[in-house]
C-alpha cells in the first residue's frame, strides 16, 4: 500500500492541528470522523475514513511536527476547491 504523507508544520501545534482537521471534513466528502487518539505525551491523532481509504492527522510532540497521512493522493481534492 502506498501511503503518502504531508508536511504541513515544522513543530507541533494544536492550532494548526485543529485547522488541518477542520479542512480535511471541509474538502473530503462523505467523510467518517474516527475517535481522536491522545498519547501520553501530548501527541494527537484525528483519523478519518474517506470511502475505503484512510486519512490520518498528526500532532506528533515525538517528532515535532504535524502531518497528515492518507492511502490516497489528497492533493486533488483542496485543489479543485481551492
């Protein structure tokens, strides 16, 4: 499985987290919002199902950084609604 990934911020963030959330339920429709994962040590995960792909949002504190993580090329979508 080809998995691609998008660096969105350099550091951890909750802010650009929660944005980053907001616009993945705003530009991928019908979209099932997962449960959101808090490790102990402060990192997020908001995971989504996007028909049979997944589309995961990341604030990881391990590696300082928030990303998104998908099974599909997500570039389409906020592309042609942008």
């Amino acid at each position: 499985m080809i998995v691609f990934t998008y660096p969105i911020c350099n550091v951890a963030d909750e802010n650009i987290f929660q944005k980053q959330c907001m616009a993945i339920e705003k530009y991928l429709n019908p979209l099932e919002k997962g449960t959101l994962i808090e490790d102990v040590d402060g990192s997020k995960i908001q995971s989504y199902t996007f028909g049979k792909h997944k589309v995961t949002v990341k604030n990881s504190m391990y590696t300082n950084e928030v990303y998104v993580e998908s099974d599909i090329d997500i570039k389409p979508y906020f592309a042609k609604n942008s």
